[in-house]
C-alpha cells in the first residue's frame, strides 16, 4: 500500500518518477542521456548531493547497464532510465541481470522507431519490453503506467517487485507520458521497506561462503535448473496481474489498450456510448504477466474485441492468444510516433458496431 | 590447529592463504593466470582485507576466477567489468574493488569502458592480463597480437594494413589523469612475480586515499594459444611481447615517486 502526500502536485512525468525513486529509498541511478526522458537523469543530478544517494551520468547506456548490474550486485536499491534507442543497448545487460537474479528497476520513456527513429511517443517497444528483449529465455515484470501519478506510484511498485521477485522490473511509458505534466499525489518518503540482501556481494564475512553474482552456468545440467527457477520464478508473479476496467458489464464491443492508448480509449469509449454503443475498456496495467484469464473471462460476453496501440500491433498478439479465435479481434494503431485520436477510435468502434449490428437506437 | 606430526620441527616457509580456495585452476600448464590469481589473493589475505574486497571477473579464460578467489565476486558480461567495478564501488565506496580482465575484454570489446572508468578516475584496481590472443575461444587474434603473429583468424600473420596495430592500452591509459598508478609488469621469473606482487600491494593500498584508478597489465603467456611449450612461450615473450610491451612503471603518484 502506497502512502501519499495530502497536497498534490504539478510535474513532468518524468521529473515525478525521479522524485518518487528517491522517496522510494533511491540508493544508485546509473544512466546517459536521451529524449525524450533526460529529466530523469537531470532531476537526480540535482537532488543527490542534498539527498544522499549515487548518481553517474555513464559513457554508453552499455555502461549504464552493467554499473546497474554491479551496484545491484552489490545489494543497492538502484534503477536507470532511457528511451528505445537506449533501451536496445541495454538489452545485453537485462538478460545478464535476469539470469544472476538482481532487482533493480528499469524505465523505458518509449519513442518511435524503429532505428534512431522519433522522439515522439510511441508504444512500439512492447515486444522487447514483454517478451525478454535480450536473449535467453527470460522475462521482465513489466508496468505500464498511463498517468503522471501513475508513473510516480509504479516507481515505489517497481522497487518492491524487483526485491521480491529478485528480478529487473520494467516501466514502459512513453515520451507523452514523459513529457506531460499533470497533478500528482506524490508517495511518501520511508514507506517502502528494504528487504536484506544476503546473497549480495559486500564483502566476505567471516564463517561464511564468499557470494557470487554470476549469470555463467557451463553445466547445461545446471544452467536447466537456473532456467526452471526463472520459469517458476515468472509463474509465482502470475499473481502480480494488474489491471484496469470501464464499463465491461454491459458491453459489447471490448477495447483492449494500454498506456496513453488506454487514455485515448476512455474518451473513445465515452464518445461511442453516447452514440449508443455499448463499449467496454480493459486496461492492462501490468504487461507482463499478462492479464490473459481476464480478457479470456470478459470476451465471453462480448461480440468483438478492438485493440488500440501507438504500434503496428504487438499486444494484440497476446489478446489474440487470450481470444483464442472465439471473438473477432481487431486492431487500430498508429505508428512513428503518431497517437490516434479519440474521433479515430470511434470510427473503428463504428465499423464494427455496424458489422455486428449492436447498435442500441 | 592440529600440527602434522612429520612438519612438527619444521619452519612453515609457505602456505596456501585462505584467500585462494581449494579448488585446482583449470588453466593450462604454464599459464600466467594461475600466479597472478595466487599473487592477488596472497596481497588480499596479507594486507587483512578478505571481507573487504569485491572482485569481478571478466569473460576470457579467466571468466572462472571465482571459483578461485575467496572473495565476493561479480561475474560481468564481456568487456564489462569496469563498469560493473564502477556500480560496485559507487555503493560500496570504503570497500576493496579490483576488476580482471583479459585483453580482448579489455582492449577490444570493453576498450570504452576501460577509457572513461579509468577518465573518472574510479577508485578500483584494473589486473590487465595481456598474452595477445584470444585464450578461451581457441586463439584468434587479440587487439594487443603483435604483427606478424600466426593466430586462428591471422593464419598469414597479423597485417597491419588490414589489421592495425597491436594496442598499446596501458600506455593510453597512463595519459589519462583519472589514472593515479599505471604499471606494466610480468610473472615469468621469480623477479617479475616478486615485482608484480609489489605493485598489486601498492595499488590496493592507493585504493584507500580515493585518489584515483589504479591500473596493472601483466605480459602475459599463452602455451597453448601460441602453440609453444610453457618455456618457449616465456622465452619467446621475453623476446617478442615485451620487447612491444617494456616492463615498468607508466605512471607513479607524486606523492610516492
């Protein structure tokens, strides 16, 4: 449970994240500068010598990477920050880190690509964020925030699952939710515990086995059992699944989105029921685990199922998975850094309402 | 402690430090590794810091060194050990940090991290271990190969006009003013071990006045990677390696020169 301050107040999402990491007990930020999510990194610039923790601007998001790796190591609360390009770069470092088991909290503020892309948001990073992203068989615990209050309380949530689940913890946003300023309830200092590390590599005590911190399993009998754990690891956090949603009662047509799409959606939504379509919206909130029992639950009700994304389609995959062909499931997206608008959803919302005839006159 | 009967009435003159653990090096016959490994962990068990230090170990042939050195270890992602050292000592800055690294991690893959960990100056120990070739995976050409070497992918011998030259790395770093002790040293004869550990000791003893990177390259070996006998491949060192790699200090602190 979150514990908030009573005042709100007005930040950049980016700028809320930061100042909610340090509250979270922020004790190293590692990471190199890219738009659209610099703030972050600026932001904390500013506060650590005030507020005692480590900050390093590194040479490479590489390097960033790996300096996470090491302090997480060695048992510190510690997190980064990049947009795609970065996040690509970091890739090597996420696997490494999943495989030796360290916590330690990721955002990516997604932009458009692919390549070097736009710095206009974009949701594109979806599959990388979910499905591993570097190689091996492993995933992220992933959150996808679609407020600015939002990206400051999944910071301190974030924190808590990399601890609990030893594992990287991704925050997908995108440049929007960034850039955007909004009120915000800000969590307060000191609420969330720090778990002991023993396992962390602070020195050797005595009458005690040294810790390694180590992702090498030559043995390919070994590195099944470390590969089993992950598995079992990702199968407890199945109890993780967070989501959102409106309206799914009486619904007939399921909106399936995330983020900043989930935002658009809930305008869309409310357009189409003024219109007498009766339309409902699932927001998942955490992407990985997936909220597939949900989606399976709720289409059962529904005549069809449209997904919106700032992508080509990425999670409509996993809601087609969840569909598994007893639904028609559509798919509206933009791409490049293009966020559809509301009318564009509706218009979507429309043709199908009209190929299936629920209309309410 | 229980005494051996048949040592009873002998002096101890050696003993393995419990910094090392018990089990056997898997280098082959002749390697640097497994003396400049047993040269770190006696600085370690001497100066009293075994609870104290953090290692990392590189991938290389040396990627195991934990399963040698009695100490916390962090086993880093190719050419990333000095960043991982970094992310270690930011949050542990009153500990013992030393990273070990091989020349293709060092000098070719990691080189960016090697260049601005040492241009911050982070107060860790770099073990630079050079024998110019790729060990691990089977003897390919190493940034630091000298020209002309015969390696599995310089099967004409290295060419300058297509392969550059052999890197000078410590060289680079020394100019560096992050770096505070920059030494190339060797481990072939009693003399350059007796040297080689000297260094190890000043330099964690530096690593106390936070002063900056410390940084030792060891000429290095590699038997079965030049295809020699150990005694060959140190007498063909001594000839060839550091005649391009001359042993001695680059870089000495003022305050102790």
């Amino acid at each position: 449970m979150i514990v908030h301050d009573d005042e709100p107040r007005l930040m950049k999402g980016n700028e809320a994240m930061a100042e909610a990491a340090i509250r979270a007990g922020l004790q190293a930020y590692f990471g190199y500068p890219i738009t659209p999510q610099s703030e972050v990194l600026e932001y904390l610039t500013v506060e650590a010598p005030k507020r005692n923790f480590v900050v390093l601007q590194a040479e490479s998001e590489l390097a960033a990477i790996n300096m996470v790796f090491g302090a997480a190591g060695a048992g510190a609360r510690v997190m980064t920050s990049s947009s795609s390009p970065g996040i690509s770069l970091m890739q090597e470092g996420l696997s490494y880190m999943a495989s030796a088991q360290l916590p330690a909290l990721v955002v990516n503020v997604n932009r458009g690509g692919p390549g070097l892309g736009t710095i206009q948001p974009s949701q594109s990073d979806y599959f990388q964020a979910t499905k591993g992203g570097g190689h091996g068989d492993y995933h992220l615990l992933v959150l996808a925030p679609s407020s600015v209050q939002e990206m400051a309380d999944f910071v301190f949530d974030g924190f808590r699952l990399a601890d609990e689940y030893r594992t990287p913890v991704m925050i997908l946003a995108d440049g929007a939710l960034g850039q955007m300023m909004e009120k915000v309830a800000l969590p307060k200092a000191g609420s969330l515990p720090f778990t002991p590390k023993p396992w962390a590599t602070t020195g050797k005590l005595e009458g005690h086995d040294r810790n390694i911190i180590t992702s090498l399993f030559i043995q390919p009998e070994k590195m099944e059992q470390v590969n089993l754990q992950l598995q079992e690891k990702y199968k407890r956090a199945q109890k993780e699944v967070r989501f959102e949603a409106f309206h799914v009662e009486d619904a007939e047509i399921l909106l399936v989105a995330f983020g900043l799409a989930a935002r658009i959606s809930q305008k869309a939504l409310e357009m189409a029921r003024e219109r007498g379509i009766k339309v409902g919206l699932l927001r998942p909130i955490t992407l990985y685990p997936f909220p597939s029992k949900v989606i399976s639950n709720l289409v059962e009700n529904v005549a069809s199922v449209l997904v919106v994304e700032m992508n080509a389609g990425q999670m409509v995959e996993d809601v087609r998975l969840a569909v598994n062909g007893r639904r028609p499931v559509s798919f509206k997206g933009r791409m490049g850094g293009m966020i559809p608008s509301p009318d564009e959803v509706v218009h979507e919302i429309e043709l199908i309402a009209e190929q299936h005839r629920v209309v309410q006159v | 402690m229980e005494t051996n009967p048949l040592m009873s009435d002998m002096e101890l003159v050696y003993r393995k430090p419990s910094t090392l653990t018990d089990t056997p090096f898997h280098y082959c016959p002749g390697c640097s590794h497994g003396v400049v490994h047993k040269i770190l962990m006696e600085v370690v068990d001497e100066m009293g810091i075994q609870g104290q230090t953090v290692g990392v170990a590189p991938v290389g042939c040396s990627v195991f060194a934990y399963n040698y050195m009695n100490v916390d270890m962090q086993e880093a992602a190719h050419g990333r050990a000095s960043a991982v050292a970094t992310g270690i000592r930011r949050v542990l800055p009153d500990k013992y940090v030393f990273a070990y690294q091989g020349d293709g991690d060092l000098a070719a893959i990691g080189t960016g991290e090697t260049i601005h960990t040492v241009n911050r100056g982070e107060n860790i120990l770099v073990v630079f271990i050079n024998n110019g070739i790729y060990g691990m995976t089977g003897g390919q050409m190493a940034p630091t190969s000298l020209l002309g070497m015969v390696t599995s992918t310089t099967p004409y011998g290295r060419e300058q006009s297509a392969m550059g030259f052999p890197l000078r790395i410590t060289d680079l770093v020394a100019q560096l003013p992050g770096a505070y002790y920059v030494t190339r040293q060797a481990v072939h004869t009693a003399t350059t071990v007796r040297k080689t550990k000297k260094a190890i000791r000043n330099a964690l003893e530096y690593q106390k006045l936070k002063k900056g990177t410390c940084f030792i390259e060891v000429v290095s070996n590699c038997p079965s990677g030049w295809k020699m006998t150990p005694t060959e491949a140190n007498d063909w060192m001594e000839k060839n390696m550091i005649a391009y790699y001359p042993l001695g200090d680059l870089k000495v602190p003022k305050e102790h020169s």
